[in-house]
C-alpha cells in the first residue's frame, strides 16, 4: 500500500488571489485497489478561509490512517528462540511468507538425529514449529583411578556434571578431587587430569634400648606393614622382657599403631601362699607377665585371687593372695530339721516315729516322750532348706506329737479300765467261795 500525492493543478476563470493549488492523493492498497482524493474547487465568489479546506483533507487523512492501523500485514514477526539452538543468520524484523531460517546447537550440545532445524513463515503469519533439536554434549568417562573409585555426582557426564575422587584406606588423592564438563574450544572436555591414588607411607618406627625389631635395614614402609620387636639375650640368669606392644602397624595416617616396647629386666618374688598348692605357674623364677594359679587345702578358703601376674614393675598383681581356716561360727539360720510321721496302727506307732536328724537343736527329744524309742538310723539332709519348709516341718512335727499323745492317752486309759473290771470279778468271786456252807439240818 502505497501515497502518492500529484502536482498542483490550478483553478481557471479565478483572477490570481482567487486561483488555489490542492494536491491530488492517490492510495494503493493493491494492484487492483487504486483511490484517488481531491479537495472540491473553490467557490469564484468568496474566498475559503485554510480552516474550511482542512475541515474537508482532515476526516479523509484520519481514515487512511485508520485504515492502515486495523489492516494486517502479511509478514512473520520474528522467529522463535530455543534453549538449545541458535538463529544461523542475524534476525530481522519481519520476514515474509515463504522465507525460512535455520538453526544450529548452542554450545556445548550437539543435533540429535532426524531433528528438523529449519523453520518455514507460514501463509498465516506463523512459524512451522520445531521441537529442541539439540542435546547436551558428553565428557569421557575416565573410570575408576587405581586403589580408589569416581563418584558421579549427577549420575550423568553430560555438559555442566560433576565428579569426584575418593582414594582406599591407606592411600592419599595427588591432583584435584572434582573435576567438572565445560565447554573448552568449541567443545566439551573435564576440568582438568584425572587424580592418582598413592599409598600411605611410614617412616621407619623408633629404636629401642637392648632390642631391634624386623626390617631394620628398610628406609619406608607403606600402609599395613607390619614391624616385630624382640629384645636382645645377654649372658647371666636375668635375660631382658619385652614390656609393651611386640608388633606395630603402619597406619592410614602415615603414623604407627603405638609407641614402642622397652626392654627390661623385670622380677617378681615367689609368691609363697600358705596352706595352699599352685596349680598353674610351677617355675622357680617368675619374670614380666609370668602367671601363678592357686588351690587353697581342705577346711581353707581363699583371701584374694587365685590368679596373679608379674607385672612391668615386678609387682604381683593382683597382690599374693592367703589361705585362712574356714569360719566355725555358728550360723544365724533356723536349724535344718528332718523328719517323717508314720501312718500304721497304735500298737506299732511307738517303733514307727523317726527322731530329729539334730537332737541337740531340740530340748525336747523323741526318747523322752513315754512309749517311744529313738531309731538308730539317721535319714540324710538333701540340703539347705528355706525358712518357709522348716515351719512347716516344724508344725508337721508338734501335729504328730499331738496326735501320737492322744492315741496314746486312749490307749492307756483303755488298759486301765480292762484291769479295774477283772478286779472287780475277781472280788465278787473271792467273796462268795470265802462264805462258810449253811448247815444241813
């Protein structure tokens, strides 16, 4: 569309004052729509003041520009933006129907395959649409380093990703532990070398005063090495003692397990317990570490015990124990009492009661009691009884007691009245045999 505005056309039969020169506007909205505008002439008999020919130019101009504010154009506004691609060529403000554009990855990503990354302006005034064509480059995988492993800390080695290095017990990481996927001349690649894991080295342990231990020639030993002391012989009976660790290990943090032993002469006393016999530790000479087991003799009891040892300061430990005579005080428990109630009939109730397994516990014995007679056999004590069984053996016993009087109360009064009636008989016959015969007359 299109203004085009033509020479000024001049009035006739008007003197000069009179004679007004209007443009001609012609618009093409197309090939095929042409308008052309012109102001009507002037009147010959008045002259128009500007404000009359701008009342009749002025509403014509508003509607052409009205006009063109509500027409469309037939243009694309400018193309999409993706995350992962990027415009080939510089963008322009419109582009017309027909006209396409092409796109290529960002950095750091690369085409996925059978992708389009070309767009077409559409007969509408769109854009063909595109899906993301493009992906995320990815770094090599640099594996695990000898004696440690790679820690994938976004479990992916794509552009932007992280990974870390961890070394085994006993070795230490030499280069930088995390490594990152960057862009780095128009590619991908990690951040740096891959690190190495080297072992952890001692230095050789300490000497020792009369002793050495194994590899002493050696300059470095690495984690897990293993060194044994031993002390050296020397001539006479006292011969020195390891006092302290025997074996030291090189550890993960380059330091040994321990200080070092010392050799030394360490002696204890014998350990001379009375009324006792050593069962374990039978030698006359007793040096660091030596053991002593005791057993004391029979009626003894041990005071401490029964196991000692020769300790780094030649003392016995824990100290040299003693034997003593077992106690003979009388205990604070009830007495322990046995007994057992029969069951058969009066007459052989005397022969059937068992006396107290302690007669001297009791005042009170079975042979004072008339009719009865102690058994010669005493019945073993099982044990220890409870306070709860010795009452009831001791109501058991005072029910028997009860129980046995009673019978025996019946079975005395029963004779006693048997003997009165044969009296009695005896008596009446006596009398009547004494009587002297009525004479005959």
């Amino acid at each position: 569309m299109g203004i085009v505005a033509s020479d000024t056309e001049a009035l006739t039969g008007f003197s000069a004052p009179y004679a007004l020169g209007f443009p001609t506007i012609s618009i093409f909205f197309s090939e095929k729509i042409r308008m052309s505008f012109a102001p009507p002439m002037a009147s010959a008999c008045r002259r128009e003041s500007p404000f009359t020919s701008w009342r009749t130019v002025g509403p014509l101009l508003m509607s052409v520009v009205f006009h063109l504010l509500i027409t469309h154009t037939d243009a694309c506004a400018p193309p999409p933006r993706y995350e992962t691609m990027r415009l080939m060529d510089p963008i322009k403000d419109s582009y017309a129907p027909g006209e396409s554009v092409k796109y290529q990855c960002r950095l750091g990503y690369m085409v996925k395959p059978s992708f389009a990354r070309t767009a077409v302006c559409q007969a509408d005034n769109s854009w063909t649409p595109l899906s993301e064509a493009c992906t995320k480059k990815r770094c090599s995988n640099l594996g695990d380093p000898g004696n440690g492993r790679v820690i994938f800390t976004n479990e992916t080695l794509e552009f932007g990703s992280q990974i870390d290095f961890v070394c085994d017990e006993g070795h230490y990481l030499i280069g930088k532990k995390t490594l990152y996927c960057e862009i780095a001349e128009g590619s991908v690649r990690w951040s740096g070398d891959p690190p190495i894991c080297e072992r952890v080295l001692c230095a050789p342990p300490p000497n020792i005063e009369n002793g050495q231990y194994s590899n002493m020639g050696k300059e470095v030993f690495a984690y897990s090495d293993v060194v044994h002391y031993s002390c050296n012989r020397q001539s006479g009976s006292d011969q020195y003692s390891l006092v302290g660790q025997e074996s030291l290990v090189c550890s993960a943090n380059g330091e040994w397990s321990s200080e070092p032993p010392k050799c030394k002469v360490v002696k204890c006393i014998f350990p001379d317990v009375q009324n006792a016999d050593r069962i374990a530790g039978l030698g006359t000479k007793f040096t660091y570490q030596s053991k002593v087991t005791f057993r004391c003799h029979a009626g003894f009891v041990i005071n401490g015990s029964n196991t000692i040892t020769c300790e780094e300061d030649g003392l016995w430990v824990p100290p040299i124990p003693q034997c003593v005579k077992a106690s003979t005080s009388p205990t604070t428990k009830p007495p322990i009492l046995s007994h057992s109630v029969s069951t058969a009939p009066v007459s052989t109730l005397a022969n059937t009661v068992s006396p107290i397994s302690n007669p001297s516990a009791v005042p009170t014995t079975p042979s004072s009691i008339p009719g009865y007679s102690p058994s010669t056999k005493q019945p073993p004590i099982s044990g220890v009884l409870d306070g709860g069984s010795i009452a009831v053996i001791v109501v058991a016993v005072l029910m028997a007691g009860i129980v046995a009087s009673v019978f025996l109360y019946k079975y005395v009064g029963h004779r006693r009245r048997g003997k009165t009636e044969v009296t009695a008989e005896y008596s009446t016959y006596k009398d009547t045999s004494a009587s002297p015969a009525e004479p005959e007359s």
